[in-house]
C-alpha cells in the first residue's frame, strides 16, 4: 500500500511539475493576425526567469530601460505602424529579453531567440551593413533609428521589442507600401512569417532576387532545429 501510495505522489508531483511548462509553451507559439500586443508588464510576468545567460557581455545593456524623451524622440521619426506600443520597458538576461519579446508580440519564441543568432549571435556589441546595423537584431539605420541610433544599440529590451513589432506589423498586413514598389517576388500578404522575416532581412517580400532571403531563412531553420544557444560553442563565445 505504501510503494502504491509513493508511486501515485510521483506521479502527480511529475504532472504538477509539468504542468508550468505547459502553460509557458502555449505563449511561445506564434499568434494570429491580428493578435496582441500584450503590455510589456503583461508580458514580463509570463517570462520563465530561468537565469540563462551566455552573453554576460550584454549585462549593462540588459538592464537599461529607455527614458520618456529618448523614446518620444524616436516615435517622431518612426513610420513603425506599431510604434507607440515599443518601450522596451524590461530587464532580464538576454534570453529573458527574448522570451519577453515574443510573448508581448505573439512570436514563437525558438523563431526569436534563432534570428538572434543569425543576426548577431546574440550579441548586443554587433555592428553589421558597415557600422549602420545594431545589436540583437540588427535595428538599421536610417530605416528604423537615427544618428547615433543610442535607443537600438544601447538597450536590448528595445531592440527586441521593436523587432517583435515590426516582424508582427509585417505578419497583420500593416505594410501596404511593399506592394507600390518593385523588387517584390510575391504580393504582400498577412499571415505569412517566413515572408515578414525575410522583409526585415531584404526590405522587399520574397525579395529582391539580387538579396533572395530563402538562404537567410534557411539560417533560422537550421539554427531553431538545433537550438544552437544551448550548444556548448555559442555558449562559451564570448565576443568578437
């Protein structure tokens, strides 16, 4: 009666165990059209705190929240259809960042953490398009920060965040202009993720075919499939 009894304890100490897993999960796929946001405070409180970090180099920037005016500043400029709901308002690790920005902008958030990966490796340091391109997810300037573009490449929760937002705005159809250019390979459309990560890759949609983004997709998937930031040579770089 006894080992019955102990056997029944595991079982359910196991299925309550799983059980905050399994709620977090259903957060981590990516939403609907038309979805969200949640707040950033929403948001925050769905972060699995799990104290991962491999970037220890991005600490500073992990922790700073941008002021009113930095963020009125740059909510002037932007065209970003979702701008007045970016804040970065959050501090974490750098996986929590990423967490937070997929839960806030409804994008699964292995997708998240692997364009990361490929655009920066997870390194808030990076400077790519010849110094224009900053930090976790390469913000670019002058399409979507200006100057100095201190806003993108001094604060991650930023930077994700308003990754997240465009990547959303793109996938709920807000980008009408991408069909009134040329370069396109496809008719914009809502609803189509490879093709909203690819127009933050290339400025076109599935295209232009001089930049075709499917090598670039393809570099998510591959690093998504292997879960590269738990392989023990991402987790040990540390910094160009």
């Amino acid at each position: 009666m006894r080992r019955l009894s102990l056997g029944f304890a595991v079982v359910l100490l196991v299925t309550l165990v799983g059980l905050p897993t399994a709620v977090h999960a259903k957060y981590q796929k990516t939403k609907p059209v038309g979805w969200g946001p949640r707040t950033s405070k929403a948001a925050a409180k769905l972060v699995t705190r799990n104290g991962f970090e491999p970037r220890r180099m991005n600490r500073r920037d992990n922790y700073r929240v941008p002021g009113r005016k930095l963020l009125r500043e740059w909510r002037k400029r932007s065209e970003m259809p979702y701008k007045q709901f970016v804040d970065g308002r959050f501090r974490g690790t750098t996986d929590e960042i990423i967490q937070w920005a997929s839960l806030k902008w409804g994008i699964d958030t292995n997708t998240m953490r692997a364009v990361a990966a490929v655009e920066s490796w997870w390194d808030m340091d990076t400077l790519g398009d010849n110094g224009d391109s900053f930090g976790l997810y390469q913000v670019r300037r002058p399409y979507h920060c200006w100057g100095k573009c201190k806003i993108a490449r001094y604060f991650t929760a930023f930077n994700a965040d308003y990754y997240g937002a465009i990547v959303r705005s793109y996938y709920d159809g807000k980008q009408t202009w991408l069909n009134t250019v040329t370069g396109n390979g496809k008719r914009y459309r809502a609803g189509d993720l490879k093709g909203s990560m690819g127009a933050w890759y290339s400025g076109r949609w599935w295209g232009p075919p001089e930049r075709p983004i499917e090598p670039y997709l393809g570099w998510i998937d591959q690093r998504r499939a292997e879960k590269i930031w738990k392989h023990p040579d991402f987790i040990a770089y540390t910094g160009n």
